[in-house]
C-alpha cells in the first residue's frame, strides 16, 4: 500500500493584479490558514510527512514554510506548477525506491481531479485553499498508480478545524 497526501496551498492575494500567477504571494487569511493547518498536521501525520513536493509557486513555497518544520526538506517540482491532474498522475509514476508516503501541496483544479480519478467517490469533490486529503493507495510500487486504486482516508477543510475563527 502507498499513501498520498494532497495539501492545495492556502488563499493567494489578488491584490496586485500584474503580477503573474505563478508570482501571486499568501493573502492574510492564506497565511492564518497555514498556521492552523500546521497544528493538524503535526497533530495527525508527524509521521507521514517525510517525503514533501511542492509547485515552485510563491504560494506553494510560503504555504510549505508556514506549515512544515524548517528541518523537513521540501522538494520543488516545476512539473507539480499545475492544473492538469494527468501532469501530477505523470509524475507519480516516475518515484522510484521505497518511498511509501508522497505529500504534494499543489494546485485546483489538479488536484480535485487526481482525488477524483484515484478514488470512487461520485459526489463532487471540493478542495479549497489549506485543505488537505489523504488517500490510501492499493499499489505496490508509484508506477502502478491507476484509476480507482484508491480510497480517501481523511479529508480536512481548514475551515472546519474547531480552531478556525478568522476575522478580516
């Protein structure tokens, strides 16, 4: 069995509207957002979070250092700077050796769509910012990572942690 962690990046700032999308830093909301998160996930998967990849955007990247511990190295992947879940299917097929938990902190619309794909949920998945999925993976080695293969094992809303009580 593998297991993959899907964490999309915390609410990005519209407020400069030139910049680029990949340029686009945390708003304050996505900065208290990662904060809270980082207590669930320190809380619920300390163990899990050993092999870290991330999209080299502003918002992965500030997302990733507010909520993991500076000691963990986070890989950053120009392949995972997507919106396409069959680029991250793609690349999951390429991890090699026995690494058996993945956590990638990506990007909408990939990442509702991988969930989506992996697993045989009907309903309409929703995955907004700071929000985390965990599935569980009948395979054995990355590259036989196929549809329905998986089964959701956790899915966390920010807003849902009992913390969560952000005022603009």
């Amino acid at each position: 069995m593998k297991k993959l962690i899907l964490l999309r990046h915390a609410k990005s700032s519209w407020d400069d509207p030139t910049l680029e999308d990949v340029d686009r830093p945390l708003s304050k909301r996505g900065v208290y957002s990662a904060k809270l998160m980082r207590k669930f996930i320190m809380n619920k998967l300390k163990n899990d979070i050993t092999n870290i990849y991330s999209s080299p955007s502003k918002r992965t990247k500030s997302t990733c250092n507010y909520v993991f511990n500076k000691n963990l190295t986070i890989n950053y992947e120009k392949e995972l700077y997507s919106f396409n879940f069959q680029d991250l299917l793609n690349w999951l097929k390429k991890i090699k050796g026995d690494k058996n938990t993945i956590l990638i902190v990506g990007h909408n619309p990939a990442l509702i769509d991988l969930i989506q794909y992996l697993s045989r949920k009907e309903e309409i998945i929703l995955m907004p910012t700071c929000s985390l999925c965990e599935i569980h993976l009948n395979i054995d080695s990355w590259d036989d990572i196929k549809k329905y293969c998986g089964e959701i094992h956790l899915m966390q809303k920010v807003k849902s942690l009992k913390n969560y009580n952000y005022k603009k």
